[in-house]
C-alpha cells in the first residue's frame, strides 16, 4: 500500500518513524505522568565519558587548545571598578575537524549509526551540526543527508546558512535545503522514512554525551595549567545541548564552576516569519531558541529532549547582536583571531561579566566556532544592510532587534542583562501541567521538577498551587 | 539540452500555501513550503524540464531543472567601515595609538 504523504498523514506517523530511526524505545523510561526517569536513559542509552573519549579521539575529535585572551582582559579592566576583571579564556573548538564543538555530537551519533548497522545519517539542522555530522559521516563511511531551512519567499539565502550548506556539501553530503518553516520537520520525517537514515538527531543521549567530553577537558586544562577549576564557565545557549553537554562534563569532572548561558537577544522577531527571517543577523545561540528550549525541552525532534538546560544553568544572560559583532572584531584586531558568531557571543557576554569578578577569578568561553565566507562579521554586517537594518554606533540598550543593529559606542556600553529564571523554571512547570492534563502531579512529578528547575521540592510546590 | 549525468540544481514547492501546519505566521501562511536540492541527471533534459536526478546520497528526487554545475555565490560582503572605527577604537584604549 502507497503511504499517503500529506502533512498531517506524515505527522501521524510521527512516533513510528522516530522509533525506527533513532533505535530508543523511550516508553521505557516513562512515568506514566510528567516525570521520566532522565539519569538512566542518559545510562542506558549513552555512553561513559571514558567510552566517549576514546570514540571522538579516534576520529581527531576534542582535546583542543585552551587559549587565554590577555588583551581583552586588558580591554575589559579597563572599563572595569578598580580590582575587578577576571582573566578570560577560550576553549577554541574550531579545532575539531568541522570546525565547531558539534564535532563532538555528531562523532558519538554517527558512532552509534554505524553501530546499529545504519546505512546513513540524516539531520535537520542549518548550523554547525550538519557540517558536523558531515565530516563525521565521511570518516564513518556512511550517507549523509542534511535538512536546512535556507531561503526566505523571494528565494534569499542567510549568508551563513547557505555557507553552512557549502560546507556539507564539500564533506559528501546531500543537502535538502528549504524555505522558511518548521514544516522542514515534515521533509525530515519523509527522507527517515524513505531511506531508512539513522535520525542524528542533536537531543539524543548519545549527542548530548558527547559534549561531556568538553566540560570534562576544560576542567582537566584549567587544572593542569592553573591548579585550579575555572570560576565561571560560560555556554552559548540556543537548544540547550551545549550548556547541558558542558555542565554534565564539569560534574563528572568534580568541578564547582559557575555554569552561566548566553544567547543574542532576538526579542520581538517570530523565528517561523518569512519576512523576519533574513531581518535576523544570527541563525542559531539566540533567544528564539535559547528560551522555548530552556522552558520546554521537550519540543525538539525526540520524544525526550537529553538537552535540559534548566538544570544546570545557574544564571541566563542575554547580548545585543551590535555586541557581540564589536567583540568579534575586537577579537580578531586585538587578539589575532578571527572567529564566526556562536562563540562569540558568550565572549561578549564574557566581556561584560568579566568585569563583576575580582581580577583573579578565571572565565572560560568554552568554544568558538570557524568563520569564512557568508559567516564572518563583514558579510553578515553587510547582508543585515542590504536588508534595511541600520547599523550605527550608539548604546546596544537601544537595539530593537529587525530594525537595528546598536554597534557600542565605547567597549564599556557592553552589557550582559540576565533573563528572570525563576519566570522560566514557572514556564516550564507551566507546560508540564498543561500537557500532562494535570492540576495534581505526583510526588514523583515534584521530584522530578524540583530536578527540571533546580529548585526544592516545597518551591514546586507552591509554584504549582500558585498556578492552578 | 543538458546531458544525463550532468550535475544540476533543482527545485520544487513540496508544501502548498493550502497545504501549510497550523501554527505556520499567516506571512509564512501565504507561500509554498519550497525545496532545493542537487544531483545527477537521470536523463537529457532541458532547462526549465521537470527532471529526475540522483542525489549524493543515492536517492532519486523530482524537480524543476534550474541550474547545471550550480555554484555558490555567498561571499564576505561589502565593505562594512564601522569594523574599521572598531580597530582603532580599541587599539588606541589598549596601546595608546601613535601617542
């Protein structure tokens, strides 16, 4: 029998097509209500830090530089308060082969696809990801195909994604590219089910895993170089898998790091609009992502997202785009190093924080990420232009993301402003009633809550009778 | 005409305006779901010609023909002057410029 094909008969079979393309039977780690049991599909499904090691560093994957930025610590004391600006690092993962830290998922995801006796991969994803899963997939031997939302209506390209799908394609891959819309889900599900492709997802345990491996390092760098853990760890944070990835690795490492994210503020602009979609001078590490994911992990393309960043992270702050394209061009004019935008704009909100702590305090940016052609800031300072987006100096609190870009006037206009977690932790208590159909959780629901949001159980508790 | 075997670029609107997700912005709303992809020709054709091809990944996909030997043409941009107000704004903080 021909299987239909529209869309809503391809969402339908949404459930099956994930079974058989991930290989998690996640009913199994069901409570039955809002609580799942998060520690032992993260055992049963991924891997030990120890195996991922050996995985990635087989296929030249981690162990990269720890770089110390001196003159930008420079440049932060001195808009700093006498005594204050803690020394600021870099973790430089545009050292691994696709130039991201996302070499560190796809190598464990491609890893298990080989495994499982797949034939090839296939992501859904227009960032460093697919290029990831790209490289990785050449090493591995197998077929690789990525989904990226690419063009808006008039058939405009994001500079940085159409890049993104040059990159892909240099590493072997087929690249589906598509017009705004989350739609791209659809096509998603369709080439799953037509090649039979291991789905390498970026929110599976193994992905999530995978990242472990870098809070790990950056605990072990610090430690061998500094005789100390960083102080502060700072993660851009869109699907939260970097942060959760990160965090995880510092605790198996036994560090204490303060683990803060960071995403470019992109409020105001709706992440599906055609017409936004080229007003937005950043694809991924922004608030359009960094909030729905942190207050509802579990919209991602699995059943149960491993990425909850909730938590682990213990302050949220968010950057102007005029930020931190001043600091990328600080980086590259004062330190050397030219650097594409997702770790960048942790360095901007680096920058910034450095300047709250006591000047012997250590603050780690643990990634960066490649530039070229469409990524750099110049093309994507340019394309924001041509868009009708005024770019000026002036003070980024004045920003309104679509219609400006608010290069700082003076370093010291760079600002990190935290996000309210307590409104988010509520958000995401919020969800959790509203789709479990529930006013009355369990007590294994409040447990389980208390772990989502980092609070205690009493905290919940009143969170929740607050909001029946 | 353009041979069999020769890689190209095609394209086609998977999803109409109709047929769009519920939750899509009504100016998402009123355009097709539109997809791009490359491969191999499965047979001569001509510009413009519904087409078959062979991707990469061996899979065959149907399209408009648009383009053959497609190449990219995202680059660095025009020249953005502000990024050079920048250098030499904090070079002078840090090294005091020529003083």
């Amino acid at each position: 029998m021909v299987k239909a094909n529209d869309y809503t008969s391809v969402m339908g079979r949404k459930a099956e097509i994930m079974l058989r393309s991930v290989g998690i039977d996640y009913s199994k780690f069901e409570s039955g209500s809002i609580a799942f049991d998060y520690e032992k599909m993260m055992k049963e499904t991924g891997y030990t830090l120890e195996e991922m090691q050996e995985i990635q560093y087989g296929v030249n994957v981690g162990n990269t530089p720890l770089l110390e930025l001196k003159n930008l610590t420079a440049l932060a004391r001195s808009c700093a308060p006498r005594g204050k600006g803690a020394r600021i690092f870099i973790k430089d993962e545009a050292s691994n082969p696709s130039g991201s830290f996302k070499a560190r998922r796809a190598a464990n995801a491609v890893y298990h696809a080989k495994k499982l006796g797949y034939k090839g991969v296939i992501a859904a994803t227009s960032g460093n990801y697919g290029a990831a899963v790209a490289s990785q997939a050449a090493i591995a031997g197998l077929k690789c195909i990525i989904v990226q939302e690419c063009y808006d209506s008039k058939g405009k390209g994001q500079p940085e994604i159409v890049e993104k799908a040059r990159k892909c394609e240099a590493l072997g891959a087929e690249v589906v590219q598509l017009s705004v819309g989350p739609e791209l889900f659809y096509k998603f599900l369709l080439l799953l089910e037509e090649t039979g492709y291991f789905n390498a997802s970026l929110y599976t345990p193994f992905g999530i895993a995978g990242v472990e491996t870098l809070g790990y390092e950056v605990s072990m760098q610090f430690r061998e170089k500094y005789g100390k853990d960083p102080d502060v760890v700072i993660c851009t944070h869109a699907g939260g898998g970097n942060l959760t990835g990160t965090a995880r690795g510092l605790k198996k490492a036994g560090a204490a790091s303060t683990v803060i994210g960071a995403s470019v503020d992109l409020a105001g602009l709706h992440m599906a609009s055609d017409k936004a979609f080229n007003l937005k001078s950043f694809t991924t590490g922004h608030t359009g992502f960094g909030v729905p994911f942190s207050n509802w992990p579990d919209r991602s393309d699995v059943p149960r997202s491993a990425a909850r960043p909730l938590r682990y992270m213990e302050r949220y702050v968010t950057i102007t785009q005029g930020d931190v394209f001043y600091m990328t061009e600080c980086l590259a004019t004062l330190e050397g190093l030219e650097k594409g935008p997702a770790g960048n704009t942790s360095l901007a909100a680096a920058f910034a924080l450095s300047q709250e702590y006591d000047r012997d305090k250590l603050i780690v940016v643990q990634e960066t990420e490649y530039t070229g052609a469409g990524k750099h800031v110049q093309p994507q300072l340019s394309f924001a232009k041509s868009n009708g987006i005024e770019v000026f100096f002036g003070d980024p609190k004045d920003e309104i993301p679509g219609k400006n870009i608010v290069l700082p006037e003076h370093p010291s206009l760079i600002k990190a402003t935290d996000v309210d977690l307590d409104h988010m932790r509520r958000s995401l208590i919020k969800t959790a009633l509203k789709t479990y159909n529930t006013s009355e959780p369990t007590d294994q629901d409040i447990k389980f809550l208390a772990e989502e949001t980092m609070k205690d159980e009493a905290w919940v508790r009143k969170t929740v009778s607050e909001l029946k | 005409m353009i041979k069999k075997g020769e890689w190209v670029r095609i394209h086609k609107n998977i999803l109409e305006p109709s047929e769009r997700a519920p939750q899509v912005p009504d100016d998402t709303k009123e355009c097709p779901l539109e997809m791009w992809d490359k491969g191999f020709l499965t047979a001569d054709a001509d510009m413009g010609d519904e087409v078959e091809i062979e991707t990469v990944a061996n899979r065959i996909e149907k399209g408009t023909l648009i383009e053959v030997n497609p190449s990219y043409d995202h680059d660095f941009g025009k020249c953005v002057p502000e990024l050079l107000k920048i250098d030499k704004q904090v070079r002078e903080i840090l090294f005091g410029g020529e003083k």
